[in-house]
C-alpha cells in the first residue's frame, strides 16, 4: 500500500469488441463497473497496447483482461503473475495488436516502469472474426474473470465505485 493513503489500482480490458472473442477485456470492464472499490480505475483499450506503460504508471498494482489464441480449451481462463517474470512462451506468439502483451510486459521490465503488482486474466478464445460475437465459452468466462477480479481487488482494500475511462485506436501512442 502506499504510505500517502490507499493504493492506485488499474484493471485494463484489452482487445476489440468488434473482434469476436477479442472483445472479452472490454466484456469483463463492462461487467466490473459499479462492482469495484473506489479508486480503481477502469480502462478499455482498443488500441496499441504500448500504450498501456504510459497508462500504468503510478499505480500500484495492475490487472490486465486479454483474450488469447486457444493453446488447449477455449473459454478456459488463465491468472498470470507477470510481476515476477515474463509471458510465458506459449502466450507470446504473435498478436492482433500491434505491439504484443508479452512485448509490452518485457519492454515496461527493461526501462523500469513495471508496476509493482501485475497480474494478467488471460482466456482462451475461439473466434476472431470481425463483427462476430463473444463465442459463448468466453462469454462466460466474463463473469467468472469478474469476479475473481473483484476479489483480488477486495483483497488489496475496501468496497466503493471505480473511475470509469476508455481509450480507443487514436488514444494510445
């Protein structure tokens, strides 16, 4: 916690609504607002997600929502301490965005500005399509990830509201 009052705690929903199964970060936001204690701030990032180093900096603890390719079950969920080391492999192959998770994480950990806390929700998705839907195995997986979200964070301290913010394609650098 920091010392100057309750800690800065950012969850970040990652992805392309209009992706299929790409949309499940921006699924869970929608899901988390209203449920999260006050002084957390929600973001949906439809862009690069390089620019999520910027949007991190001074919180104290970060949960990332992504949809990844499916390596054995779609829908299935995945909780990743990425504070500790990086991306494993298997979910560092190449992305729909234009600078990967895995390249992000790694790239925060060379310069320094990894929060302290990091943790990554990850589920395996089954369609990627533009303009179809959440497949209904991630679709879900959105209140489970949620919820485990709003422990996590319950965990760390109290109960309120949470800033709500978007950025979009032309918001991050």
């Amino acid at each position: 916690m920091r010392e100057d009052g309750p800690p800065r705690l950012l969850v970040a929903g990652i992805g392309n609504p209009d992706r299929g199964d790409d949309g499940f970060g921006a699924a869970v936001i929608a899901r988390l607002r209203g449920h999260v204690p006050a002084g957390v701030r929600l973001l949906a990032c439809s862009g690069d997600v390089l620019g999520l180093i910027d949007e991190w900096d001074g919180f104290d603890a970060v949960v990332l929502v992504d949809a990844a390719a499916p390596i054995a079950r779609p829908g299935r969920v995945h909780r990743l301490d990425l504070a500790g080391g990086p991306l494993p492999i298997a979910w560092s192959p190449p992305s729909t965005h234009s600078f990967g998770l895995g390249e992000t994480v790694e790239l925060a950990r060379r310069l320094g500005r990894l929060p302290r806390r990091l943790v990554a929700y990850l589920v395996e998705g089954e369609r990627f399509a533009t303009g179809a839907a959440l497949s209904p195995l991630v679709a879900r997986a959105v209140e489970t990830v949620a919820e485990q979200i709003v422990l996590e964070l319950l965990a760390i301290f109290g109960t309120g509201q949470a800033e709500e913010t978007a950025c979009h394609a032309g918001d991050v650098a």
